[in-house]
C-alpha cells in the first residue's frame, strides 16, 4: 500500500510532535525557572499552599562533595541541549552525569535511571550532592533531575540542574513549579 503526500507529511508532523514532548518531558518544562550566575540566588519566599521541602542540614560537607559542587558550578550559564553532556550543552541527567564523572563517579545516563541509583532518603536529610528527582509533567515518572548544592540556614533546598529554558542554573525547592514537581530524593556519595 502506498502512502499519499498529505499521509508522509502528516507523519512527519506527528514525529516531530513526539520528538518535541520527549525534549519537554525529559528534563523539565521552562516555565518559573528562576536563574543564577556564579551565585546563588536569594531566598525564595514559601507560598502557603507549597509542601514544605526542608532540610536539617548541618551544614558540614566533605571536601570531595565540595569539589563536586565546584565542578558543577563551572557549568552555570551552559545551554540546554537535549542529549547533551558536556560544556556545549546539557540536558539534566546529561550535567548529572558528567559532574558526577569529573568526581569519579558513574551515574546511569537517563534521570529515570538515576533515580534508582544509591540510597532513598528523606528529604529532611538532603545535604548538598544528593540528587533530587521530578515529575515536570505531572504524575510520578521522573523526567528531571539536579544535584543539591546549598542548605540555606532557614533549611530552603537549592539546587543546580540544567534546565530547558535557562540552562545550567540555581534553583530553589520553594520555588511552586519545582516543589509541585519534586518526587524524591537519593544519596549516591
């Protein structure tokens, strides 16, 4: 049977349509993306109607988490680029992977695979280089991830991710779109 025009044409819109959701749905959407330079950025304020999303933190880090979250930092500002993980763009499992990798250490490349590597932890014990996980399109299918970095003294979580809009920025778990989102989190150091 042979294909019309308006059928390949038709197809092909469609292939695009998939490829199109699959960038949106694998590393997150671009809407309330907050962004960072070399710094983090300020408290974000709680809504009421947000999860609370803190940690106890000590605020005690080991020198190669501290190294890892240098490493990463050296990435704010890089573009997204789906399926990208190096310094001319990023997806988010993509900069997981590779900052893990400049510490050593292998992470699966899909954040859906990422998400099942190490140890569940609460998020009350976030501490920064744990891996934080989210559902960007709703529902509990991992689609993101980003990498804690600094435990603010109210216990407000900030992480750097890359994101589809901005890039390699820092963002904040009180921030409504990321803490509707957030799923879990896991300790792999």
């Amino acid at each position: 049977m042979e294909l019309r025009f308006s059928e390949i044409k038709l197809c092909k819109k469609l292939v695009a349509l998939a490829l199109a959701t699959t960038v949106i749905v694998s590393c997150g959407s671009s809407k309330n993306v907050s962004s960072s330079k070399k710094t983090p950025s300020k408290t974000v304020t709680k809504s009421e109607n947000l999860r609370k999303l803190d940690s106890s933190f000590d605020g005690k880090i080991s020198g190669s988490v501290k190294s890892l979250l240098k490493d990463a930092e050296t990435y704010l500002g890089t573009p997204y680029k789906f399926g990208g993980n190096n310094s001319s763009g990023f997806d988010c499992s993509g900069f997981t992977v590779k900052v893990f990798q400049e510490s050593n250490f292998t992470l699966p490349r899909r954040s859906a695979d990422q998400a099942d590597s190490g140890k569940l932890i609460d998020i009350k014990t976030v501490k920064p280089g744990d891996l934080l996980f989210f559902a960007t399109a709703g529902g509990s299918r991992v689609s993101h991830v980003g990498i804690v970095h600094t435990i603010e003294n109210d216990g407000e979580i900030k992480f750097i991710h890359a994101s589809t809009s901005k890039g390699v920025i820092i963002s904040s778990l009180n921030e409504k779109y990321w803490n509707k989102a957030y799923l879990h989190a896991q300790r792999v150091l």
